[in-house]
C-alpha cells in the first residue's frame, strides 16, 4: 500500500464548539487529519481551544457542529471501542493501589483474565523502566515516575491513539526534558499515533512530526510545521542550528497570529514563548 493510501487515524472535519455557559467560542471550523504513527503536538496561547480539540478527539467534548472520525469509526464508537489512551497534567493515580494495580485497571475493566493481566503489566513496567517500583504505591514516587505509570496505564491495552493533556507542564525542567525523551523512547517502540497538548515550544518541536499552530480564540488552525529532524532525537539535538530554525518558525507563526490581539491577550500569548 503506498503511503498516499494509508487511512488517517483521525479526520476532524469543519469542527465548532461553542460552550452555552458565556456563549463562548472555543473551536471554529478546524479541520485536521493524523496518520498512523504521527507525533502530532497542539500549541497556542493560553485560551485558543487546544484542550478543547484534545476532549473532542477523545470524545470527552461533543462538538457542536462538524464530525471527528477515529480508526474509521465515529469518536464515540472509537471510545467505546477502546482505541484510546489519555494521560493528563495530573497522573491521576489510584493511591491506595500498587504500581502494578495501577497500570491493570484498564485491563481488569476489560476483562482481561488475570495470567494476561500479569503479563501485559510486565511488559508495560519494563516498558517505562519502572519494574523495580511495581509494588510500591504512588505517594512513594516522584512526580515523573508517577507521569510514567500514567503512560504505561494508558498504553497498557494497545491503544491505536494516545492524547496527552500537557502530562509534563507541572514538572521542574530538568525532569520534564528527561522525560521528553523517555516518552519518544516509549513513543517510538509502541508504535502509537500521540496528540500532544503543550504551551513549550521547544517541547513541541522536539517532540514531534508536526506542530499544529493555533489561533487565539476562537481556535483556528493557524499553520502547521513540518518537524524534519531526524529520529532518534537526543540531548543533542536541542543544540542544532534546525531546531532553532524551527523554534523560531514555531514562535514567529504564533505572532503573527496574535497581531491584533488586546495587551492582556499578548501576555497571554507569552505563556507559549
């Protein structure tokens, strides 16, 4: 099959959303579509609808008009079928539960008997390097290895599409870039397609196949920029001339987009610098 050939994972389609509460426009008219195994992030000042398009995708947020299709299949039904994985800011994890508790939920919820369980757990452990920490219980981690059981959690039934929420946007910085790369590491041997909701432009561009620029709200697609650096990325690759090259492409995009915005919106548009 040629790649021209090869269906999206996701098609939006002419999508608005429009909250009743303050008649508030969050999304106009976007129109986007993911192929199998893309790094897709969403970037734009704080307000434009990039959460908002995440919730829609995932069927979280009913669009008002226009249609989102997953795998084929209506977003609802790609929901209930299973084909998604979520990871938010907040690792959202059951305390009183183990690790290894932690990361079966979603197996346990669907049925899975318990050999099965036990083995796909284990797999997913090894996967995120936290087989050391299965039975110890999430008060007794860091906040990145909790970020970690949250995406092994949501890999853990083979997703074919996984959306994160700014998963690191409450972690000190360091960490958070340790973290960029062990997810392109996870990323890279599952194989899934990842929408990346983030408000760092560093963090888009070295993470991702494409970076989808938004428009202040309501939230437009404003462009798109193809990330051609090579795979596998590392420490180094923030050092290349390219990847200041498309930082600025990345940022220069986002002001243009916010020239007529009000002096408190420019603040806002800070927030993604």
């Amino acid at each position: 099959m040629s790649e021209a050939a090869v269906p999206a994972v996701v098609r939006i389609e002419k999508v608005t959303k429009t909250f009743a509460q303050g008649n508030v426009t969050a999304l106009q008219d976007i129109d986007l579509e993911l192929a199998p195994g893309e790094f897709v992030s969403l970037i734009g000042p704080s307000g434009c609808g990039k959460s908002t398009l995440l919730r829609v995708i995932g069927d979280l947020v009913e669009p008002t008009s226009g249609t989102v299709t997953v795998n084929g299949k209506s977003a609802r039904q790609a929901r209930n079928d299973g084909d998604y994985g979520i990871v938010f800011q907040d690792a959202v994890l059951f305390e009183w539960r183990t690790v290894a508790k932690n990361i079966a939920l979603p197996l346990e919820m669907l049925g899975w008997d318990r050999a099965r369980r036990r083995q796909r757990v284990e797999e997913m452990l090894d996967l995120v390097e936290l087989s050391a920490f299965a039975n110890h219980h999430p008060w007794q981690l860091s906040g990145g290895m909790q970020q970690r059981v949250a995406i092994a959690r949501a890999l853990a039934f083979e997703p074919a599409l996984l959306l994160m929420d700014e998963p690191f946007g409450a972690l000190d910085e360091m960490t958070r870039e340790r973290l960029n790369l062990e997810l392109l590491s996870i990323w890279e041997k599952a194989g899934s397609t990842v929408v990346f909701v983030t408000h760092s432009i560093s963090e888009a561009v070295f993470l991702s196949t494409r970076v989808v620029v938004m428009s202040p709200r309501p939230g437009r697609i404003a462009g798109v920029v193809e990330i051609d650096l090579p795979y596998p990325r590392t420490v180094e690759t923030r050092e290349e001339p390219r990847f200041f090259e498309l930082v600025t492409e990345v940022r220069e995009l986002l002001r243009k987009r916010g020239e007529h915005l009000l002096p408190e919106e420019e603040q806002l548009l800070e927030d993604a610098s």
